[in-house]
C-alpha cells in the first residue's frame, strides 16, 4: 500500500527533519527542600536554550508537592531531585512513586545530594530509571548544563519513539480491518500521530480535510463539502466526518478559509497548506505550529492526503461491495452469506433444538424465465420475497440463496410444510396483473444436526434434491441416512472419474440374434467397470450418477468411439453385415453437439451409419415431443438406426411413436421373464407390443431372454429378434471374433 511506503521513507527522514523543529520549551521541575537551590539552579541555567529548545522551570519544595506536579503536569522532562529532604531517603521514595505509581516513563530524572554518604544503590539507578546522580558541589554551571542537555536529549528520543510506537501500533491494528471505516480512522490517527510528532507538535496539532462532492448528486453542480480525512487524539472520530463538527473553531476557520482561498495560510500560532489536486478535490493541512514546514515534511504531507484520501474511497468501495454480500438487491432480501452467518450466529448464542433451516427452491424457474422473459422472472422473485416477508418476516429469517433458491431459519412448528404450504396456495401477483400459480419444492434441515449455517443450508438443499425425485412440488427433511447415502454417491462418483481417467471402464458386447435362425445380427455395446477390488459395478448404480454430475457426455462418446472401432475390427475381419447398438443417456441425448459428436466417430471410426443403432430409452422418446422429433430426424439424417429401449415401460403414444420413424423396439426384459412364469398377462402385452411394432414397420428385439421356452413363445408370437443370456452374455471386444467363428 503506498501509505505504508511514504511512512517508511518519512520514518527515515525524521531525524534530519527532527532537527529542524524548534522551540517548544523543555520543563524542568526542581524538588529541594533548600530555597537558595532553587534559586541557583534557576540562576545557572537561565536564559540558555538547549537543543534549540528554551527552559520552563517548576518548583517543588518536598517529595509530596513534586508527586503533585507530576500529576497535574505533563511533558515534564526533567526531574532535578534532592535525595534528602522530609526524610532521608524521601526523595528516592519519590522515584519510586513516579516509575511505579505514576508510571511516568519519559521524565528523567537527576538526584542530587548535599553529601555523598546519601548516594542511592547501584540497582536503584538501574530500576529506577536515574539518569544522572551528582553531590550538589559537584554541580556547577557548566556541569549541570551538560548534565540537563544530556537528560533533555535522551528525553526527547523517548517521546519520539513513544510517539512511534503508538503510532505504528494503531496502523498495525488498522491496516488488518482497514475495510471498515472504523479501520480508516485508526489507521489516519496512527500516520497522524507520527506525522505530529515528526513535526514537534501533539496529535491534535494536525488536521488534513478535503473537498469532497457530496455523494447523493454527483453532477458538476453538487455542493461541495469539507470533510476530515486524517485526524489523531480527541478529533480521530471525525474522519470521514464535516470539517464543521470539529470543536475547534480556529482549526475549523483555517481549513476552510485555507481551502477557499486556494493558498497556503500563515497564522500566528498555525501553518496551514494548501495541496490542489488534480480531481478537484483539494486538501488542506492545519498544523498546529508557527514553524514554516520544510519542503520535505510539506511533500509528505501532501502525499499523506491524496493517498488517505484514496483509501477512503477504497474503504466506500468495500463498504458497497460489503453491502451486496450480504444483501441480495434485487428481491431485498439478505444473501446466501448472510444467510449463513446469521445460522451460524443463532448456532453460536441460542439452542438448535426445536429451530430448522427450509430452503425453498422455485420448480421449472429456468423454463419460466425462458418462456417469459427475465423481467418476469425477476417479477417472480420479487413476488415470492414478498409473500414469504408478508408471512415470516415476523418470525422467521429470510434470505435469497441462490437464483431461484430462498432460504428460512426459524422455529421448526414455522418452518413445517403444514405452515409454508399454504402460502403457496394462492398465486402471486406479478405487477399487479398477471397471477402466477407457482410450484415449489422445499427441503428442511434440522438445526440440530448441524454444526455450521453452511451445514444447514448443504442439509436442506439436499433435502430438495431428494424432494424433487418425487416431481416437482415435493417436501422433504433431510436425515442423517440421506446425508450418509450422499457421501457414498459422492465417494462413488468421486471413483468413477478415477476410473475413467485410470481407463478401468471398457465395452463389452451382448450379441444380439435373429430369433429363427439363431444368427447373430448385431451386438449391444454395455458399459463395464471393475474397481479397484477387483469388483464389478452395475451399470444401473453408476450411469445414473453420471448423468447427475455431466460425466457421462465424455463417457458417453467414448463408449461411442471404442464400440464403433471395435465394430470397424470386426468388419474388416470380414463381418461385414454387424450392427451396433450404443445406449444413449437422456443427458447425452439433449446436448446440443450430441448429433455433431455422433456423426464425427461414425467418420473416425469408417463404418457406415446405416449399422449403427442407437437406443433410447421409451421416457426419453416421449419427453418433450417437439425436441426429441427434430433431434431424432437429424439423426436419422446420418443414416443410424433408432431403437426405443426398455420399451412397455413408458407411456408411449401411438400416433407420436408413429411420428418419431423408429426402426425397432426393444421389449423390456421384464416382460420376457414374466413370458411364461405367470403366463398370460406378460403374453398378452408382448402380443400387443408385437402387433403395434409391425403395424408401424418396426422391428422388435426382446430382450432379456433366458430360456428356451421364452425363445419359442416369442417365436410364436412372432417377434424378429432376440438378445440374452441364453445366448451370450455380453463379452470383451477379443472375444468376439470366436463367439462369431462358432455362432455364425
Ligand atoms: P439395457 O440397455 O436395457 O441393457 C440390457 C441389460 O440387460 C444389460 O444390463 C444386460 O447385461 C442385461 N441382460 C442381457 N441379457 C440378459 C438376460 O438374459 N437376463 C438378464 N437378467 N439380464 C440381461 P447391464 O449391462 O447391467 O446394463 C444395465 C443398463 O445400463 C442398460 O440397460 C443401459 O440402460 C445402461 N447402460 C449400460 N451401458 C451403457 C452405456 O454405455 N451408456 C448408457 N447411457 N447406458 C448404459
Ligand atoms: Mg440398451
Ligand atoms: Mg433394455
């Protein structure tokens, strides 16, 4: 920061400048039970100035009158002290009273005795702190003037580093909270103090202001105003504050006038200077001393200001950038931090039983704002803010914590779905017009299982995680169970990178045949992974997970590849009639470069689109029926096949299946096994899947087949393929050439 880098360079300055600062007058108390002392010691030293400085003397006839002037007095330099006065060792009892007591540490101190006998103990001199000890004969003119000079020296190096030190230690304890304005304060009070005792005078000697234009109107017209930026001692509050709360009216009238007349102002008692800037924005210096500053103390001076003045910007700044932390601006309500820290406060202070964190999050907001428009969605926003103000802002906190995410922490009867449902009921007014029926889905968080307000917030936005796995409109409340079923997904997400990365996933490949000849037609590409253990882990546990986490689109292409060159092998082994059918994950199937992704393995791979076979599962067909259409038909536009996987178990609409150009059906297992188990009812739908296929030129491919009585059912039925275990299970790409060698 540059203010530290001109205080280092001032710092070593100060010596030579210190030198420069004249004539304030050194105290010197003399404490002697003896009259004619005081008169000579007066006598001896009077007129002489040392150090540049003149002498002030005080009087003190017994220990108990000088322990009054030390109190009542201060900047006391030097002390003149006879030994023997209403006691013997009165006057080292005084010593003493003022290391200890007083704890005056500047004052030095110079014992005198009328007779040596009295001489204070070698460890005296060294605890006490006593500069000097001399017999009063001892004392002449000449002597007593070395001896004070030395005193004097050494005492005005005490102050100075004193004043240092005071004054690097309120930068210190500034500079680390210098965000707030309090931090600016101390921190200005602590250059000041240095700055005033570089430049000989107390910490309320020097006042920097400036003028600042007010911030509410910033145009070139706005009324300027003066405002304290560095002031130390009883002004030190006033940073930051108008000039015209200062209590000192000379101080007050110099800067202003100073500032007016745009020039440097040379007053009895008072050198005050001017500092244009090149914003506009002047400054203003009032030191508190009739001594012309020399050119360096002046520059530093100058530089003091711009760049204090800066850090009050700065610290404005923060205070904004503070204030849109904590406060969200759109919907007015706190934000996510906040939010947390205000859990994390109630966590700190007040029980957590009996107290809960909701989150609510807004279903389909995404799809609102793209139908709507974004001002509607933040209308919408705006909105629910109210309505959950209108409800708990009595009882409860309240905070936006994500887009469409808003947070509640109060009493658990509160934040309960019996109590926030309803206020869901009635639609939202969004600008007074239109009426909005939302849908919301609420995750809880007991308090008491947490440690933390992040803990809490994790907790509940879980529970909507888990709420919204029912459909939109759901609740939940988070348990340690749910929390414990997370971290194994995360651990077992976290492994299956791993094992993409460290290539333990591969391809293997189920055959799949027509059903009457038993040869083989094509195989099915299934994703396999063996962990570490040595284990096998379904497909059914981790595609699903990477669909969550986005993994699977990498996964999924490279699924694509290694089974489109697998295929590419076993044509040019001669097999040249295969197909390949590759699973397609929903997620996968709604990228935008899915399509593009698709088209170029086909073209690295070499092989002809028209045996390539794509499955997607019957939900994924029947969702969002304008996409998948188009999406669909660009496919086809390749020249690959569609297979509509699992296929029984969704809901399909026959005149939109007849839409979509499938090329075959893929009868769910589940079907096949009921096939001759509990007879008739699997019988009759595999007859009605079989039926539709053919009215609607498709294929149909059972799968799942384990026995010989399903194949012949399925037979009969007339079904053109089949695929399962009573043919193959699905094997390593090496493996393949054989299993076709004797199948084929
Ligand atoms: P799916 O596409 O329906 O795959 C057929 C599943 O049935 C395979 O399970 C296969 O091993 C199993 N199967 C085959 N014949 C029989 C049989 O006679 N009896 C029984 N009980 N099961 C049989 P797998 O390999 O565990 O795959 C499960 C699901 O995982 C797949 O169902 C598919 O939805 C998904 N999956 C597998 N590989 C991938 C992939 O590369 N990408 C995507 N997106 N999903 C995949
Ligand atoms: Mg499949
Ligand atoms: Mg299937």
């Amino acid at each position: 920061m540059h203010v530290e880098d001109e205080l280092i360079d001032f710092l070593d300055e100060r010596e030579s400048t210190l030198e420069a600062i004249a004539a304030q007058p050194r105290r010197i108390l003399i404490v002697d039970d003896d009259d004619d002392v005081h008169q000579a010691t007066v006598f001896a030293l009077q007129g002489l100035e040392i150090l540049n400085h003149p002498l002030e003397f005080l009087h003190a006839r017994s220990a108990a009158e000088a322990e009054a002037i030390l109190r009542r007095e201060s900047n006391i330099a030097v002390v003149l002290l006879d030994v023997v006065m209403e006691s013997e060792d009165a006057g080292l009892r005084l010593v003493k009273r003022i290391r200890d007591d007083l704890a005056l540490t500047t004052p030095r101190i110079i014992l005198r005795t009328g007779q040596p006998g009295y001489a204070p103990e070698l460890s005296a001199i060294r605890d006490y702190d006593i500069n000097d000890y001399k017999t009063k004969n001892e004392l002449t003119r000449t002597r007593l003037f070395t001896s004070i000079t030395t005193a004097i020296r050494s005492y005005d190096q005490i102050c100075r580093l004193d004043a240092s030190r005071r004054g690097l230690e309120l930068i210190v304890a500034a500079s680390g909270q210098l965000v707030a304005e309090n931090g600016l304060q101390a921190f200005a009070a602590g250059i000041i103090t240095q700055i005033a005792a570089l430049l000989g005078v107390g910490a309320e000697g020097v006042v920097c202001a400036q003028e600042v234009v007010s911030d509410a109107e910033p145009d070139c017209n706005a009324p300027v105003e003066i405002v304290v930026v560095a002031a130390a001692g009883r002004f030190a509050g006033l940073v930051q504050r108008r000039l015209d709360e200062i209590d000192a009216p000379n101080v007050r009238d110099c800067l202003n006038r100073c500032l007016a007349q745009k020039a440097n102002l040379i007053e009895d008692k008072a050198v005050v200077l001017f500092f244009p800037a090149k914003s506009g924005n002047h400054f203003a210096a009032y030191i508190d001393s009739s001594i012309l500053l020399s050119e360096i103390d002046q520059h530093l001076l100058q530089v003091f200001c711009s760049n204090i003045s800066v850090c009050a910007e700065n610290t404005r700044l923060l205070g904004r950038l503070h204030d849109q932390a904590y406060l969200d601006r759109l919907v007015k309500l706190p934000t996510r931090t906040a939010f947390i820290e205000a859990i994390d406060q109630h966590i700190r202070s007040r029980a957590t039983l009996g107290y809960t964190v909701g989150v609510v999050d807004i279903d389909q907001f995404a799809e609102i704002n793209e139908t709507f428009g974004h001002a509607y969605g933040d209308a919408l926003l705006r909105a629910l803010a109210q309505r959950l103000h209108d409800h708990l802002g009595e009882t409860c906190r309240l905070a936006r914590i994500a887009g469409d995410t808003f947070g509640i922490l109060g009493l658990s009867w509160a934040v309960h779905p019996d109590r926030l449902r309803p206020m869901f009921a009635e639609p939202l007014e969004i600008d007074d017009e239109v009426r909005h029926k939302l849908s919301v889905t609420i995750g809880f968080a007991n308090l008491a299982d947490v440690k933390s307000g992040n803990d809490a917030v994790k907790n509940a936005s879980l529970a909507v995680k888990l709420a919204r796995t029912n459909g939109p409109g759901h609740d939940a409340t988070y348990t340690p169970e749910i929390g414990q079923e997370t971290r194994e997904r995360t651990h077992l997400l976290h492994s299956l990178y791993n094992a993409f990365e460290q290539e333990r996933l591969f391809v293997a490949f189920q055959p799949q045949v027509d059903l009457r000849s038993g040869h083989p037609t094509g195989f099915e590409a299934l994703l396999r992974w063996r962990n570490e253990k040595g284990e096998f882990i379904p497909p059914d546990r981790f595609i699903p997970l990477a669909e969550q986490s986005g993994l699977i689109n990498g996964l999924g292409l490279w699924v694509m590849r290694s089974s489109l060159r697998t295929l590419s092998r076993l044509m040019a082994a001669g097999w040249t009639s295969l197909r390949m059918a590759i699973n397609v994950s929903v997620v996968q199937f709604q990228s935008s470069d899915f399509v593009a992704h698709v088209a170029d393995a086909i073209r690295e791979a070499g092989v002809p689109p028209q045996q390539v076979e794509l499955e997607i599962t019957e939900s994924v067909a029947m969702n969002n029926a304008v996409e998948v259409e188009a999406r669909l038909r660009e496919l086809k536009a390749l020249g690959v096949t569609i297979a509509i996987d699992d296929f029984g178990t969704g809901f399909s609409s026959l005149s939109y299946l007849d839409r979509l150009a499938i090329d075959r059906l893929k009868i769910d297992r589940s079907f096949i096994h009921g096939l001759c188990a509990n007879g008739e009812d699997s019988s009759r739908i595999v007859e009605m899947v079989i039926t539709l296929g053919e009215k609607l030129g498709m294929t149909l491919i059972a799968e799942g087949i384990e026995t010989d009585e399903q194949k012949n059912r399925l037979l009969d039925l007339g079904c053109h393929e089949a695929q399962g275990f009573l043919y193959a299970r699905a094997m390593p790409a090496d493996e393949l050439g054989q299993w076709l060698h004797d199948h084929a």
